[in-house]
C-alpha cells in the first residue's frame, strides 16, 4: 500500500485560497442537500490542560471525498510557545477503504475555516465592503483575512487582540501579502475596531463576547468561527438577535455554538432564528442579503465536510505538482 505524506508546507501550497472557498460551497451544498454522512464530532476533554481533542469524520456522496480529522484545541500552549491548534488528516479511498494520505491538519483546518467564511462573506456581505475587522492574531485569523480579501476588495484591516505582541506580528507579516492590503492597523479597543466595519471576523477562543452588540453598523457582514462549545460566546445576544443568521449545520451549531445556544437557553430566541445553511444559500434554496442594510452574521463550529474535501483538493494538487513524500507501508 502506498500513501502519500503532506507536511503543513505542502498543505499550504496546494491549497490556495481561491480554490478552497470554491470547495467549501461544494461541500456546504452537498451537507445542505443531504448528500453527506458526517456523524456528530466526538471528543476527548484533557481537563489539567483546559484541552480538547475531537474525531471528525465524514463522506461526501456526490464526489466521494471521505477523511477523518483528529484535531486538538489547547489553549495553554501559547503559554509554552506551541500551536494552539494541532490536527491530522486521513484522506480514505471509498472503493478500496485503504488510506490515500495522511497530511498535517492544523494548516488545513486554517484554511478550510477560512475558506468557509470566504464563501459566507461572497454570498452574504456587500459587494462595496472595504473595511474588515479582524478578532484574534493567531494562524486562525490569518486565513479569515486571507479570505475576505479573496472575496472582497478590502482596503483597510483592523485588528484587536488580547495578544499584543502576537497582533503587532501579525500585521508586519500580512500588510500587503497576496490580496490583503497594506493598510493594517492594530486598535486599542473593540469598539475603534468595529465602527464603520463592513465585515467582522472573530476568530479567538473567548467564552465571553469580543464586542458590543450595540456598536455594529448597518450592513455589516460578520464571519464567527472562534467558539465551538456550548459554553464558549464570542458574540453578545444583541448581536444574535438583530442579525440574519447563517450557519454551516442546524444539527452542529444547536449542539455546539454557545453564540447560539446561550440566546435559545434564555429564551430570547429559538432554533428557527437560524435563518439558513450556507450550503442552502449555494444551492440557491434561499436567497442571502436582501438589502444593504441587514446585519448578517455567518455562525461557524466547523464541520467534516470541509476537511474531507479539502484533504481530496490537497491530495489531487500535490500528485499534479509533485509535493509531499509517497511512503509503500
């Protein structure tokens, strides 16, 4: 049997952004037309270190891409200098069974995570959008701005983290690569980061919200991939409750997104708030913004879709391109 190895370099390198986001529709599409098997994530909770570890697998019908993802979340380990997130792909082949792959997951999860708030961010905010605000300074919000500037031609980011050696990092290292303009900016506080923003991305691991409800600008587009437990809440329920809400999965996100499910608990809202999956809107079963004004907001806890599809795009694109190492076992 042979397979075939992809580091986090390689991963990088075949996937690029604009092909990504195309993938994640496709993916979203077929999740949405129940055209995919993904059993709910399980997960290991390492309580000593405030640590998760989840099992996400999942097979999709139309192009047959199936892999399981095995990632952690330690948020300690900035404390030792180490990722926060680790992850390992194992791409599977739906005639034989037999492993195709194994690759580095933590890059991939990065940029599928982003790729799927690029798809978010084309079918849901302004065509004229030009400011971001950036939530987070880790690998996460690196591809969230990666992505939105894809979509959008942004002219000037925002950034507000807790980390501020990690945010000063940040715009030295993005400010004018591929499409993110040059014009970054770190702020001082929530509020300097998101007036007059036209798409918001929070990407930490808060488990209180990042910002004021109450200070959000007509129109705005925002992309909340940060929190992924029932307890963890990136955004206040003002926010919730006077967006139109977008999820990758009903059944995931009432399981997992305490965004959510915190509002539901207290009796502000209930399940039908959620207004569409994204895959819904792909699919054209529902139209996205209807007028400039709306508030929009993308609730994403991830799903396997995305990591099987992105671990088959990787795979085909390294073959083409000669990346990786092919081991016989």
């Amino acid at each position: 049997m042979e397979i075939r190895f992809l580091d986090a370099s390689d991963v990088r390198q075949s996937l690029p952004m604009v092909l990504a986001i195309e993938a994640m529709k496709d993916a979203f599409a077929q999740l949405s037309m129940g055209k995919a098997t993904v059993p709910m994530r399980s997960h290991i909770e390492v309580k000593r270190q405030d640590g998760i570890i989840l099992f996400m697998p999942a097979l999709l019908h139309e192009s047959q891409d199936l892999a399981i993802k095995i990632v952690s979340v330690f948020p300690k380990n900035i404390e030792r200098d180490q990722p926060t997130i680790n992850a390992l792909v194992i791409a599977i082949d739906t005639t034989t069974g037999m492993p195709k792959a194994v690759m580095e997951g933590a890059s991939l999860t990065a940029i599928r995570t982003g790729a799927a708030s690029g798809a978010a961010t084309d079918l849901l905010a302004r065509e004229d959008a030009t400011i971001v605000a950036i939530f987070g300074s880790g690998v996460q919000a690196r591809t969230q701005l990666e992505a939105v500037c894809t979509i959008r031609k942004i002219q000037e980011v925002r950034i507000y983290s807790l980390d501020k050696p990690g945010a000063r990092t940040f715009v030295e290292e993005m400010a004018g690569i591929g499409p993110i303009p040059k014009n970054i900016q770190m702020v001082n506080t929530p509020k300097e980061a998101i007036i007059k923003a036209d798409i918001i991305c929070t990407a930490t691991t808060s488990s209180t919200p990042v910002f004021n409800g109450k200070d959000l600008e007509p129109g705005t587009h925002i992309n909340a991939i940060g929190s992924f437990t029932p307890e963890m809440q990136e955004l206040d329920i003002e926010t919730v409750v006077n967006s139109l809400v977008v999820v990758d999965s009903r059944e995931a996100a009432l399981i997992e997104a305490g965004d959510l499910i915190i509002p539901i608990e207290k009796g502000v809202i209930n399940p039908e708030w959620i207004y569409a999956e994204v895959g819904e809107l792909v699919r054209s079963v529902k139209p996205g913004r209807t007028n400039p004004d709306q508030i929009t907001l993308f609730k994403s806890v991830g799903v396997a879709v995305q990591d099987a599809i992105s671990a088959s795009l990787a795979l085909a694109r390294a073959e083409e391109i000669g990346l990786g190492k092919t081991l016989r076992l």
